[in-house]
C-alpha cells in the first residue's frame, strides 16, 4: 500500500474518531465496546480503541468475495456502502478461496477486499471459515479428527498473521453460526472429548426413583464453548486484545446449545443471526417484528455487560434457500432495523450486499440487484443509516420494564426429548411438541409489546431471584415444565422477598433428571398456595375462566389444583384450575393451563386483560393506553427524553394514544408512509414504522 495513503488514511481515522468521541461526551451510549468487563466511553474509548466503529449503532452488510471476482466491482461495492451510509462490513474468510493445491496461500482477492473497505473508511467483521467439509452452507461447527484440528490451526495461523495489522480490520468472528440443533455430531475429535466429559460429569448416586439422562445435550453446550474457546486462543496468540465476536442462529431452538455466560469470558461482543426464512419458524410473517425484537432481547440478555450485533439479517430473496422463502419489503426491512436499533444492538449488518455468484445461495439473499442497482431494500437502509449517523442523533438506550420472562434451557430439552414424531401424531396439540415452551413466554412477550412494553427475556441461569425479588420485580414462568432443583430455594426466596410471579401451564412439573415432582411432596407448595391434582387433556381450545369474568382461551391441556392457602380465582365444574397466594412479602398466580399456548394461536385480548390486570404497573413510565394486538412499541430513553419505535402490521391504520406523565414535545425522526402524531395520539398507517423524539419540557 502507498505509505502516503496509509499516513493520511490514519490521520483521517483519528479526525473522526476525535470527533465522535466528543459527540458521545453529552451521554454515554449504554451499549459502548466492552473489553474484559470495561467499559470504555468517550475520548478514552475513541483514541484507545482505534478501529472502533463507533459509539452509536452502525448499519452495514456482508459483502461476498469469490472467486471470478474483479478489482473495479469490489471497489463499487464498498463505494455503494458508503454512498448508503454503511460504516461496517462483513467478509467470510473462505480457506477455499486463498489455499492454492501447492499448500502455498495467494492471499490477494481479500487483499483487494480490505484496500477497498479501507478506502471507504469501512470496517470488517472478519470471519474464520476453514476448508468447509460438506457440511452445508454455514460450514462445519467440530473438527471431525485431530489431523483437521491441526488443519484448523494451521489455517487460523495463516489467516491471523496476514490481515492482523490491516486498519481495516475491526472484529474476528470465531465461527460462523455455532449450533446443530442437538444431538452429538460424529467424529474422533467430539468422541474423545464426549469420553472425558463422561468421566468428570458422572450422573448423580441414585436414591429411590431412576433419575433420567440429559448428559448429551449438557455435553454439547460445553462441547461448543470449549471449541469456540479454543478458537479464540488461536487467534489471541497472533492478534492479542482483538476484538472477538460470535452469531448464534436458530436462536429458538438451538438455545439450548448456547452458554452465554460462559461466552462472556472470552468474547468481546455477541451476536446473532436472523433471518426469517430460516430462523422464525414459529412466527407468522405479520409476527416478524416480534421475532426479531425477542431474538435481540434474549441476546441482549444472555450478553450482559457485552454489546451485542445482529450479525446477519436477511437483506433479498430466496430462490432455493430457506424454510419459508420471502423476499423483504422495504417497510420490513426498515421496521426490522428500527427494532434492532430500538433493542439496543450495536451494529446491523445485512447478508448480504452483493448476490454470491456461484454455489448454493448463488443470486439469493443480496441488498442490489443482478446488475448492481440498489433495491428499494437497500435505499432504505441506507436512509436509516444516514437518520443514525446525524450529529442530532442521541446517545441511548433501552428502555425496558421490570417484568422478566424467564425461560429453562432444561425445559426445552425435555420438550424435545418426550416429543413423538409419528405420521399418525395430531398435529394441533402444539403444547406436546417441540416449541411449546418457547412459543409459551413468547406469547406473554408479544402481549407485553403490544401494550407498547418491553420485558426481559432472560434464561432462568442468569436470573439473580433474591434481589429481584426485594426490588418487587415480577417473573413470569409460561410453561417451563422443568425447573431445576438449584432453582427451587430461588423461586421461593424470591417471592418471600416481595416479587410477584405469574405461573402458567405445565411449569415445574419435573425437575432437571425428568422425574415428575407433582406427585410427591412438591417444592412450592406452600409458595404457590397448593399443588397440582391432575392435568386433563381437552381440545384444542377451551375456555378457562379466572376472576369470574375474564376468560381466556387455553389449549390441550387442563389443571385442577388443590388449595393448601392460596385462594381460588378460578372454578369449573367444582374443580378449582387457578388460585392467588400470598407468601412473604410477594404473590404468585398459578394457572395451570396452557393460556400462553392457547393465546399464542388465536386472540391474546384476554391474556392482555390479565397481564393489565396482574403485571402491568401504573407507574410505568410510558407504554400505550390500551391494548393493540398486530401493533408494537419499543422505547429508548436518552437522560429525559423519550424515543418511541411504533410498527403497525395490520392492514389498517391504527390510532395509538400513548400514556406519558409529563410536559413533552413530540418530533418526527422516521416513518416509512404518512403516519402523524397529534399530541399524545399517533395515527399510524398500515405496515408503517413511526420513530419519534419526545422531548421533556
């Protein structure tokens, strides 16, 4: 590279890296790069970390390098990031593409590459992707032998040492989407390491009932942390301090796989994948906005103190990829955006910028056209990314409740296990099959948006119960039908405390080894008021009914309780199926019905009822005055100021009246149709999103 060139490219970096460092000074953007548990903000933040991209969020996209490709298109499309205001790429890091058959490496496609995104003050999320071995497109997750281990590492080496000092370079992602859906992957490499995993975790010494084995899905969360440890090893040995990063995808099934807590100690920010068709199965394509925004907050949750990315979102079409192919609309793509921003994440990048030109995906998934034109998806990302980069643009973060809906990975490993896959099984009792105990809270969340309130999607292992609990927070436990015995004295600690818990379907029926604690002397029984007496099958939907007026629609399964305490709230047919106890300073509602389930697949206006009735606080700061299914809210909070993110996916438009305490002034910062404010009253249009700046007077 020219020396002179390079000279001014730093100068030019540290110019603007000065220049958002005194941006950040009015307020710290919560979410700023964390290192080693540091935060870092402002001046310090900005000259210390060279190569970060920025303190507010960033918008980017993968651009695809192959093989065929020439100099002047590449440059065009870093040219067209820029142009779009995109400040941050990613680029897979193909073995394939720069191992020639000598052994020897001929680096300079990916050269080409980083001169180009450094040229146009782009950074790069660089990641690993060793010689793939058939695996399917996303690449291997274990080496299969010790010699590929090796291969591996010999690859990393390479790789590492040449693009380490490019001042391009921003982040190495350890590997592309860990996770494979359970199961343990064949493989010298994995059978060696499952027999000494065997060993140091034998089962526990049995006392009277048969306790059932998890220790296959327990091995494969360690199994995938240890590998992806490993990696970063490899890579800190020849880059110390980098930057590491790492996409989780199939993020509601593959949780299960996932330590984030462990990831914490050797990943500097996390991200995820999340692309609709493939990953949202469970959802309705009006529902993406809340699949994308969970997806974020349970990220967001399992990152801690870490920021966290949408490393991939889907940016075009799917010709012959994906589970539910769909093209985005430009109104999606910019409502999956705002959610994103409006969840806190740190950067978003789309997959991908330009179509792959040959292999599986080849002409699918890109933000341009064949002949290189921006879409409309592209342009209006682009104009997102211009809203965020305004000097006006503020530093900010979310605003969240304090209602957390907790959910046990232990619960979706029985959930799987006990599933029966038969031809001949009745595909409507969806509480018996795999999901039920993710849709469950989810349904719950969903409810929660709708009343324009956000909550805490969280995994029960970072939960920390006592001192929720004395800050009067409120869990909801939707259907986790396990509940681990290091959890019980938390649980009841909890509401002791002075928390309120909200207890729905058939959660802690077992414990972690499977065996059903209803039919002995049941933990919570004093903290709930009463134990189970029975779960009755019904039909798809039926009626439950709670405070003699409000009934909500249910599904599959029914169950009867018998008081010791707590009082009833709900009676059929003599048989009491909800009740309300007081214990300690706290309260829990239990109804053992799948109400989460049954509103998840028809109207949650009755659930809505009962979460006004039971979690919503009067004192919340600012949320919608009714309940509006198919419309969303999320907010961020910058000091007193409010930004509120609206997206309407009825067909219809939709009139919202917000409830705020307090003298504000509204202002337009985004909407895709011609949706107004007037006041406290938003009237906004059909799959429109409305961003708006309340300004406290």
């Amino acid at each position: 590279m020219n020396v002179k060139n390079r000279v001014l490219g730093k100068i030019k970096q540290l110019v603007d890296l000065v220049l958002s460092a005194l941006n950040s000074m009015v307020a710290a953007w919560v979410h700023g790069l964390s290192c080693g548990g540091i935060i870092f903000i402002g001046i310090a933040s900005a000259i210390g970390q060279e190569n970060d991209p920025g303190t507010r969020p960033q918008i980017g996209a993968q651009v695809y390098i192959e093989p065929g490709q020439q100099e002047k298109e590449i440059q065009r499309w870093f040219e067209i990031l820029a142009d779009h205001g995109m400040t941050i790429c990613r680029i897979r890091m193909d073995e394939t593409h720069m191992r020639i058959p000598s052994g020897k490496w001929d680096f300079s496609l990916y050269d080409i590459a980083f001169k180009a995104a450094e040229q146009h003050n782009i950074k790069i999320f660089a990641t690993l992707f060793p010689a793939n071995t058939g695996e399917g497109v996303g690449g291997f997750k274990f080496p299969s032998s010790s010699d590929h281990q090796a291969a591996i590492q010999n690859y990393i080496e390479n790789i590492v040492q040449h693009f380490k000092d490019h001042p391009a370079l921003y982040a190495w992602v350890l590997q592309n989407e860990p996770g494979i859906g359970g199961g343990i992957p064949r493989g010298d490499h994995t059978e060696k390491a499952w027999r000494q995993w065997i060993e140091e975790h034998p089962m526990p010494a049995r006392e009277g009932y048969i306790l059932e084995d998890y220790k296959q899905e327990q091995f494969l969360r360690d199994h995938t942390t240890a590998y992806l440890q490993w990696i970063a090893g490899e890579v800190h040995r020849y880059d110390p301090g980098r930057h590491l990063h790492v996409n989780s995808h199939m993020l509601f099934d593959n949780l299960p796989e996932y330590d984030f807590i462990a990831w914490r100690g050797f990943l500097t920010s996390f991200g995820s994948s999340m692309h609709p068709s493939w990953h949202f199965g469970y959802f309705q394509r009006d529902q993406y906005p809340i699949a994308i925004a969970a997806n974020n907050d349970i990220v967001r949750s399992g990152a801690g103190d870490h920021p966290f990315w949408v490393t991939e979102l889907q940016g075009g079409n799917n010709s012959y990829s994906g589970y539910h192919p769909i093209t985005p609309s430009r109104s999606e793509i910019g409502q999956w955006l705002w959610s994103g921003i409006g969840s806190g994440a740190q950067g978003i990048i789309f997959w991908t910028l330009n179509p792959r030109a040959a292999g599986v995906e080849a002409g699918e998934w890109s933000l341009l056209d064949f002949i290189d034109e921006p879409t409309d998806r592209l342009k209006e990302a682009g104009k997102i990314a211009q809203v965020i980069r305004q000097p006006s643009w503020p530093s900010a973060h979310p605003l969240v409740s304090d209602v957390h809906i907790l959910y046990s990975v232990d619960a979706m490993h029985l959930q799987n296990r006990r599933e029966i896959r038969s031809g001949h099984i009745r595909h409507y009792h969806e509480g018996r099959m795999k999901g039920a105990t993710v849709k469950s809270p989810l349904a719950f969340y969903e409810t929660l948006l709708e009343y324009g309130i956000s909550s805490h999607f969280t995994d029960m292992d970072h939960f920390d119960w006592k001192q929720k609990g004395e800050q009067g927070h409120t869990v909801i436990l939707a259907n986790q039908v396990v509940i681990p015995r290091h959890h019980w004295q938390g649980i009841i600690d909890f509401v002791a405390a002075g928390g309120k818990l909200l207890v729905t379907g058939l959660t802690a029926h077992f414990d972690e080894f499977g065996l059903n604690v209803m039919n002995s002397d049941f933990p919570f029984k004093a903290a709930f008021g009463g134990k189970v007496k029975e779960f009755r099958v019904k039909e798809d939907h039926f009626p439950l009914t709670v405070y003699k007026t409000l009934t909500l629609p249910a599904h599959w399964l029914s169950g009867t309780l018998a008081v010791e305490g707590g009082t009833p709230i709900g009676q059929e047919a003599g048989n009491t199926t909800a009740i309300r106890n007081k214990y300690g300073k706290g309260e829990v509602i239990w109804i053992p019905s799948l109400v989460g389930l049954g509103a998840w697949r028809g109207d949650n206006t009755p659930l809505a009822r009962l979460l006004k009735a039971e979690v919503i606080k009067k004192d919340n700061v600012i949320h919608f005055e009714k309940h509006h299914p198919g419309v969303t809210m999320k907010v961020m909070q910058t000091g007193q100021d409010f930004i509120t993110i609206v997206t309407n996916k009825n067909e219809t438009m939709e009139q919202i009246e917000l409830k705020l305490a307090g003298n504000y002034t509204p202002a337009l910062i985004y909407r895709l149709m011609d949706s107004t404010i007037k006041g406290r009253k938003l009237e906004i249009a059909a799959d429109d999103c409305l961003v708006v700046k309340w300004t406290k007077n």
